[in-house]
C-alpha cells in the first residue's frame, strides 16, 4: 500500500514551491470543491485602516463577496469581513448587518502550524483558514438559487498568483 502521507506531500509540492515565489496580496486560493475562488489585494494608502482587500467569487455564478482585511485592537489581528450586495452611500449599521456575509480572524498554515495572515510583502501562506465561513455564508444574502450553492469548507488552498 502507498504512503498516503508521501502522496500527498508530494502532490502539494508545486503549489507550495510557487506560494514561496507569490507575495500574499497577490495569493489566489481556491475551495477543495472548486466552488470558490478567494484573491487577495494590497490597499495603496497608507492611511488606509485596513491592510488588504480580498475578494470570493462563486464558480458558475455572479456572486462576488468583496472584503477587507484590517487590524484589531488591543490585540493586532488579521480581522476579515466579507459583504453581498451592500448599498452604496451612507448606510446604517442594520444596511451593514444585513450585508456581511462573514467576519472574523483570518488564519494561515505555515508549516504544517497555524499561524496569522501574513502581512502585505509576506510570503503567502499555503493554506488560509477563515473559521466558520460556510455555515455563515448559508445563513447570508448570498445563499440560495443561482447563488451560493455549494457550502465551501473553511480551509482554501494556495492555487496561483496574480502578476
């Protein structure tokens, strides 16, 4: 019988060697099923309040879920938000309720070891990890026919880099 542990080391070892070559604000991960495809993008200013923007698009629909990454306090971490169909404008606090999709700390595999996003110039990380993404999307606007319908796992691999 094989070593599946090897298989699967193996199997990776493309997509790992590229993600050391990929600076994270240029990452593209994708679900195990496909169904989703996660990019992340630096912000230019250096006011701005958060550090990245990032963006899911739903395979085989128009659903975009657009987001941002940006710090906490009193302990830094990557906190990400991703919204459905936002108005536009001044909005309330309900309009944005109604709007997220999903919101929380984002985590990365490093070495088989979780770790915190990587920061804008990092390395990107070969697996992100957005914990409870899926049953929060099926309980979002962006769920139902000619949606969302395929519930993704919380875990998005390293599948390529934009230039």
């Amino acid at each position: 019988m094989p070593n599946i542990k090897l298989a699967l080391a193996l199997a990776l070892l493309p997509s790992l060697a590229f993600a050391a070559e990929c600076k994270q604000e240029h990452a593209i991960y994708a679900d195990r099923d496909g169904a989703y495809e996660l990019t992340f993008e630096a912000v230019d200013s250096e006011a701005a309040s958060s550090s990245y923007r990032f963006s899911m698009a739903v395979k085989n629909t128009d659903v975009k879920l657009e987001g941002f990454v940006m710090g906490s306090e009193p302990v830094d971490r990557p906190n990400g938000i991703l919204f459905h169909n936002c108005p536009e404008g001044d909005v309330t606090g309900d309009d944005l309720a109604k709007c997220t999709v999903w919101q929380g700390v984002i985590y990365a595999s490093a070495e088989g070891k979780i770790a915190l996003l990587p920061p804008t110039g990092s390395v990107a990380a070969a697996e992100i990890l957005l914990p409870g993404f899926g049953p929060a999307l099926r309980d979002s606007t962006a769920w139902g026919a000619k949606m969302a319908s395929v519930v993704p796992w919380d875990v998005l691999t390293f599948k390529g880099c934009k230039s």
